[in-house]
C-alpha cells in the first residue's frame, strides 16, 4: 500500500495510507479531536472529513472554533436543509442552487405559488426539526450516466441543467443530508446535527431568474442567514434593525434628497437638499486633490469605439457599455460610439499631448468624471449601485522607482479623507497576481513589493488575496467600517503596466531614450453616488453641519417674532451659513418635529423674549432641551462648526 505524508500545523509529519480520510486523520491524533472534527484545510483548500486524501501535503483539522470554514459550513448545510424542508412540505416544487454569501446563504425555488411569511415560518420549523434528527450527511462520486439517470427520474430539470454545466473533468459529487439529495461540490458538516438550531433565520423572499438570465424562468429566493450561536445571531439581526432605519432610500426621501423613476433607471434625480450635499463633498474633495498636487482634467462621455478597442475595453467589457449610434452626414455606415464606463483610457489621451520627460514625472490627472455602466435591473439599490455615477477618479503617470513613494502618499491622502468624513477605520487588501496576467515576472514583483512596501512604511496592518489583482498589474483594496460594524470597499490603488503600452504612452527618460510609464488608477471615495448612500447610512442622516444640506431653520414662537427670524435669517446667510425660516401658523413644538425628521441639525426658536434680547435659543438634533445665545455669539459658534475639516487645518 503506497503512503503519503501528511504535515501538521506545528510542523510535525506523519505518514498514512494514500486514500486515508481527514476524519480517519483526526481519530488517529486524539479521540477528542475526531469528535470536535468538522472539517479539513489541504493545501488551503476546504475538505470535507469523508474525501479520501490521495497525495501528501500540509492539512489542519477544523472544528466549530475556527470561524471561518465553521460558517461556511453551517451555512452551506442549512442551505440544504433548507431546500429538504421546503420538498418534505411542499413536494411539487423543484430545486436549483443554493449558495453562501454575505452572513447566511439563499435558495432558488421553481413554485408556482408565492412563499408567504407563513411558509417561512413553517420552514423554519421543519428545519429545526431536520436539525433535531441528528441525520447523518454522506457523499459518494458518481459517473455522469447515472446522475442524469437519477434526476431524470426525480424530474428535476434544473438539476440536470446543472449537470450539463459542469466540466467534464470533474467529479459528479452527490451529498445526502438523510434521505435528500442534491448535487453539490461540498463540503459540508458530518450529521445535521452538527447544524446549531438556534442561530439561524429565514429574513425574505425575492424573485431571481435563473441563472441570472431575464429570458429565463422567474424563480423564488428564500434567503437565510446565520451564526455559530444565539448570540452572533441576535447581533446581526439587531444590526439589521439599525440597518433598516439608517436606509439612505428611506432618509432620502425623508430628508428630500433624489428620487429614481421608470424613464431613467438607474440615473440619480438629485434634488436641491442632495445636491447640496454632493457639492460640498466634491468642493472638500476639489481642495484635497489641489494640495496633493494633482491636476484636475475633464473629459468626454461619449468616445468612439476605436479607442475601447485599443483599450482593450470593447472586447472585455463591451456588455456593461451603452452604445451610442450616430448617422454622421455623408457617411455610409452609422459611426458606433460608447458612454464610457471608465475615464482611464481617456486620460492617457491627455498624458499623450505633448512630449513627456522623466521630470514630468510623476504627473498626477484628476476627473470627477461622468460614467455609465449597464448594471442588470435586479442589481440596482438605490445609490449603491446606480448606472450613471461619478467617480473620484485619478490617474498617476510615473516610473517604476516611483510607485513605492506614490502609493504611501495615496494612503495618506485617503487615511485623511476618512478620518474627516467620520470614518475611524478601515482595512487593507493586497491582491497579487493571478494566472493569466500580462508582463514579466519581474515587473510583478516589483509592483508588489512595492505596495507591500508602502503599506508597511506606514505601519499599517494588511491581509493578501493571492491571485485576485488585475489582470495589468496588483491592487490595493480599501474597505471602511461604518458606525454599525458594516464593511463598504471604497477605495482602490492599482499598477497598471498595460493600458500605457497599449496606447502607446512614452516619456524621455535621464538617458535620453523612450520609456513607458507606470499607470496608477486611483479612487478614495470610488463614486459619489455610492459614497453619498454610505455617509447618510452611518450618519443615519444626522450628518456633520459642514455637510448637512439644511443647517439650520429659525422658527417664530409666535408672529410678532416673524420679522426678527428673517433678519436673523439674513445675518446667517450673510455668514455663509444654510439657513432658512419657518414663520408658518404652527406650534413650535410642531415645527421641531417636522425638521427633526428632516434631520435639519439646528433648529434656533424665536419669540418675544428673544426679540427683546437679540438672542436665539438653539435646539440641537435628538438633544434634550435647548440653550439661550445671543445671535453674534451664536453665529461665531456655527461658523467655526460649519467650517470643513480641511479648512479647519488650513
């Protein structure tokens, strides 16, 4: 029998029969651990207990304790748990995918009757019930003839779809969880048992076509999600409560910033308050990029598609393009022209004018460009994702020597943004190179070292993603947490060695002969639109008094108070503050309500005391009580507040 060897965590070896399973391992190091055992990493790939292990190579035992393959797991068996429920209730439906994702996983259903609230209740409890049998979850390989023979006979069409999907080199997996089967690459738990009853919830249904296709049949997601226990579940459906009020839809239209409609999907209507709101996030922006040295440029929307194809954009990204066709006068065919979905090939026209030299370098082009994406109807939310968005879009020409000092002013620049924009914290992603990838080893290298370089001169923590760069060169992912622990990647620094060579970019180097630049597409915010969703989302529209779009309403007590709150109005407005007057018939205690669920930060109540006294009295959002200022006093105190944290330091 031939053997392998199998090297552990903290170094130490063993040799085992080839076809030797990981739960087979487990038992042989301690009868505990087999117990605990819930799945394998080899190699770095995820293992189930039951495949057989045919070659050597470095393998760690899993249980619940580590987070990572435990969720996983929990997860992708519910989803099948799940799929077994809803066939033991309802046993006409037909069944299609199952996938983790974000916190839990979803389901696709062909029924064809709508799930109802009830029905995921009762789900639910058959789940539980599932869990509670303690079934044993097993899985064998089987050869392609007889997979399609088995759903033939269980009339599951979807299924053998799916059969049809996969490679031909690859193994027909089948799991069982009891007596329900289901087609599945694994791994997964050892009994449903192992599943923790408690820690998980069935949140909604949505229609999905399948396999994303809108000529296909409309289908029924059920998504779920869950947790290791009680407690990490309560959490996230606390935090989904938060979530829920902080919806920067709902606040949007609460606060009056932009609408969508039917007639421009995915296009954002901003209204006078939202817009505010954009324009003193580019103007702060705008003062960044100016002290940072860029050079702002502005460039066209709508660009032939010669350029795309140079670009490389035409063939790899010619399906999330609008197309635009123009009959040119006296031309015989119509001219195809594209939106333009991104602003870099753009830029390197304007790096193109003129000759370049070393000393040019690095030359820094900043556009607040304008860029239309087809995303699918199903995919839109609100400002998350849009079509037509606006990106803080940069794109830094320099050499190779250069990269390391150009990638540690980046995150500095950005470090500071986030800080000024309420955000404390956020993480770091080096993604390396992948398979297929253009340029020499050596300039990958290269390019890598020096992001690694840069991030660790700034001390600052980072994880890789091997593999997961682009294409033309590596990139550095940022992603902020929000006031509620969620995670939005923003950010983005990327080398790029060949868009330039493609469109033929030169400078003159010291000895005098041509050389191409290093391209370094840049972004902190990543687009307006997106980024204007997450402040009112951790802001819960209580945004800052620099940013708010209504800072401040003067509201009369009583009528004999209405000329004062004009003139009061005026001396705000004359400081260059937001203010405006509320001199309706009403309460005021009406009027403070109506502006707190605007979010108006700054509520000043007018009556006749303070007519008399020339003073204000100042009621601050979701504060208690009020406080008396003279009106100097007062505005020298909303001015210095009001003041952008960038002219703050100026």
């Amino acid at each position: 029998m031939s053997l392998i060897s199998l090297t552990f965590p903290d170094g130490n070896s063993r040799d085992y029969p080839a076809g030797i399973t990981a739960a087979e391992v487990a038992a042989s190091i301690a009868p505990s651990l087999a117990k605990a055992a819930i799945s394998a990493n080899l190699d770095g790939a995820h293992i189930d207990l039951q495949w057989p292990i045919n070659a050597s190579g470095k393998i760690a035992i899993n249980t619940m304790k580590d987070s990572e393959p435990a969720l996983e797991l929990i997860r992708h068996d519910l989803a099948h748990i799940m799929a077994r429920a809803v066939q033991e209730l309802w046993p006409d439906v037909k069944v299609t995918i199952g996938p983790v994702r974000d916190y839990g996983w979803f389901y696709d259903f062909d029924r064809a009757e709508p799930f109802t609230p009830e029905d995921l209740g009762a789900i639910e409890q058959r789940m539980k019930q599932i869990i509670a049998a303690r079934d044993p979850v097993r899985t064998e390989v089987w050869d392609r003839a007889r997979a399609r023979a088995h759903y033939e006979a269980a009339n599951e069409p979807f299924k053998l779809e799916l059969l049809d999907r996969i490679p031909g080199d690859e193994p027909i997996r089948m799991y069982w969880h009891g007596d329900w089967q289901d087609l599945c690459r694994g791994p997964h738990l050892q009994n449903t048992g192992q599943v923790p009853a408690d820690a998980f919830k069935l949140t909604h249904v949505a229609g999905a076509y399948w396999l994303g296709d809108a000529s296909r049949p409309m289908l029924q997601r059920i998504y779920g999600v869950a947790f290791r226990n009680r407690d990490d579940l309560k959490a996230h459906l606390t935090m989904l409560e938060e979530a829920a009020k902080r919806d920067h839809r709902k606040l949007g239209r609460e606060m009056e910033l932009f609408h969508f409609q039917e007639e421009a999907p995915g296009m954002v209507f901003w209204h006078p308050n939202g817009w505010s709101i954009y324009r003193e996030l580019e103007a702060y922006m705008r003062r960044r990029l100016i002290r940072a040295d860029y050079k702002e440029i502005k460039t066209p929307q709508v660009v032939d598609r010669v350029l795309w194809e140079k670009s490389g954009h035409w063939e790899n990204y010619r399906e999330n393009m609008f197309i635009v066709e123009v009959d040119e006068e006296g031309a015989k065919e119509k001219r195809i022209n594209a939106l333009k979905p991104m602003n870099c090939p753009c830029h390197v026209q304007v790096y193109n004018q003129g000759i370049k030299s070393y000393r040019d370098l690095p030359l820094r082009l900043a556009e607040f460009g304008s860029c239309h994406r087809y995303e699918p109807s199903g995919s839109m939310h609100g400002l998350m994702r849009v079509r037509g968005f606006v990106q803080d879009d940069a794109h830094i020409f320099c050499t190779e020597n250069q990269i390391e000092s150009e990638c540690a002013g980046f995150i500095g620049l950005l470090s500071s943004v986030y800080r000024d924009l309420g955000f404390e914290k956020f993480d770091i992603k080096l993604s390396t190179r992948p398979e297929t990838r253009v340029g020499s080893d050596e300039i990958w290298d290269k390019a890598e070292a020096a992001l690694a370089a840069a991030i660790e001169h700034l001390r600052l923590p980072y994880e890789v993603n091997p593999g997961d760069g682009a294409f033309y060169g590596p990139k550095l992912d940022f992603k902020l947490t929000d006031a509620i622990g969620r995670e939005w990647q923003c950010g983005t620094f990327q080398c790029d060695f060949n868009l330039p060579q493609r469109l033929e970019a030169e400078y003159v180097g010291e000895d005098g002969h041509k050389h191409m630049p290093v391209m370094l597409h840049r972004a902190v915010l990543g687009s307006f639109e997106r980024f204007i969703g997450i402040l009112i989302e951790n802001y819960a529209g209580k945004l800052p008094l620099w940013l708010a779009p209504r800072q401040i309403v003067v509201a009369s007590i009583v009528s004999g108070a209405d000329d004062y709150v004009h003139e009061v109005v005026a001396a705000l407005r004359e400081a260059g503050l937001r203010a405006e007057a509320d001199t309706r018939n009403e309460k005021i205690n009406y009027k403070v309500r109506e502006h707190s669920v605007g979010k108006v930060p700054v509520i000043m109540a007018v009556g006749m005391k303070e007519v008399e006294e020339r003073s204000v009295s100042i009621r601050r959002l979701d504060r208690q009580g009020s406080e008396s200022q003279p009106l100097d006093a007062a505005t020298r105190a909303l001015i210095a507040e009001a003041t952008p944290p960038d002219l703050h330091r100026a």
